[in-house]
C-alpha cells in the first residue's frame, strides 16, 4: 500500500512539474510571438512613413493599418494613422488617431503638436491654444519654437494679438530661421496695417529660402503691401515671382488673377 501511495503522489508530483513547464513554454511562445508581432509592425511603419513621405497617402494607410493590426497598443502608430488619415483630408480619424496616440503615451509631443495643428486648421482655436500651452510649459519638448508657432496663430484668432507677438516673437529668438512663425507675424503685422513691418519679415522670410510654394505666398503678400503703399511697380514684380514659384498652386493662380487686375 504505502509502495502504491508513493508511486501514486510522484506519478501527480510529475504530471504538476509537466503543467508547470507547459505553463511556462506557453507564456514563453506568447512573448516569442509578440515580439514577432512587433517587429513585423515595425516594417510595416517604416513603410508606410516611406510612402507617406513621397506622397502615396493611400499605400501609407494601408502599411499603417497593417500594422496596428499586429501592435494596437504602439502610440507611434496611432500616430502614424493621424497623419495618414490627414494625409487624405479626413480630420475626424485623424484627431481620433491622435487622441488613440496621447492616450496611450500621454508625453508624445508631435501627437499633441499635430493635434494643435488640426485643431487650428479646424478654427478651434481655444483648443488649439490649450494644446500648445502643454507643450510651451513642458521643459522636454525639445522643439518649443514649433508650439509657440501655433500658439501664436491661435492666440491671433482668439483676439490677442499682443500675446501672440510675443509668442511669434519667442518663437524665433529659440529658432530664428522658423519660418512658420516669421509668416505668421508678418500677417498679422500686414492686418493690423504695420506694412513696412510686414515688408521686412516677408523678405527676411524669402531669404531663408522655404518651399516654393511658401516663397510664392511671401511674394504674393508682398505685392499687396506694396499695392497698399502705392508701389504698384513693386507689386507686379512679386506678384510675376508668385506666379513662377509655384505655378500650379494656389499662390499662383490669386498672383495670376491679381496681375489681370492690375493690368
């Protein structure tokens, strides 16, 4: 008997060691398979960031949606996503993707920059104000310039102007070749009537050498400052420079019509 008990408790002891390394192999494949899930998530973002850098917006979201299928929980894809869906003029998924990417890492600053973006895109100002504020008063957001950018455009459409010189004007003693923040204030010094001003930070602005489509802007409200000064010669210059730069936007086409006019 007590042979029979023995044998019985060591052939139990056996069958638990045996589920216990089942156990463990178990948790061990699922860990194997998660990593593999992850890296194969990975490719798929590189991808589609490629894809998305050269313009083919809808390979991107294709890649991108491929992998938050293998890693749901990764923030930088649900970034990715933002800007995919951006990418294609769908604000809505965009912001959700966004918000999917600052709930699952509340620190991602380029989630809440872009956010900030969309929101000022959308003329949600106060909101947009609000997101950039966060990232102005976190010491490791390591590009404010860009957040004080916005913060600035969206203090202007709020009304404040003051505040939002001073956040434009801050803006550049961090980066003084941000361009963003030198055509911002040169609007608003051109709608508050300040044209010399505006004249000075446009061709400061030409000079950094932006995209062509930016320089066609600065170009085209060139001329209307200087239309307003009554410099019409000046005017037609910049505006015949517009309508060279970037001839199939939108810059083009109002220096194009704005020329007819003045002929």
């Amino acid at each position: 008997m007590l042979r029979t008990r023995s044998a019985v408790w060591m052939a139990t002891a056996g069958m638990l060691l045996a589920l216990g390394s089942l156990g463990c192999a178990s948790t061990g494949a699922k860990e194997a398979d998660a990593k593999l899930a992850s890296r194969k998530a990975t490719s798929h973002l590189t991808l589609g960031a490629d894809h998305l850098e050269n313009g083919r917006t809808a390979l991107a979201l294709r890649e991108f949606l491929t992998a938050e299928k293998l890693d749901p929980l990764n923030p930088r894809i649900q970034y990715a996503l933002g800007e995919g869906y951006l990418g294609r003029r769908k604000p809505e998924e965009a912001e959700a993707h966004y918000l999917r990417a600052l709930e699952l890492d509340p620190e991602y600053h380029e989630a809440r920059l872009s956010l900030s973006a969309l929101y000022i895109v959308g003329e949600r100002y106060e909101e947009a104000r609000s997101a950039c504020q966060r990232l102005v008063d976190d010491p490791t957001f390591p590009a404010p310039w860009r957040a004080l950018a916005n913060l600035g455009w969206a203090e202007y459409k709020l009304g404040q102007t003051g505040p939002a010189r001073k956040s434009l004007r801050l803006a550049l003693d961090y980066s003084e070749d941000y361009w963003p923040a030198l055509l911002s204030l040169a609007v608003i010094e051109s709608e508050q009537g300040r044209r010399r001003e505006a004249i000075g930070l446009l061709e400061e602005l030409i000079e950094i050498g932006p995209p062509d489509k930016v320089q066609a802007e600065a170009n085209y409200r060139l001329a209307e400052n200087y239309i307003a000064l009554g410099r019409r010669d000046r005017a037609v210059g910049h505006l015949t420079t517009a309508a060279a730069r970037a001839p199939e936007g939108e810059w083009a086409r109002r220096s194009k019509e704005y020329l007819r006019l003045l002929q």
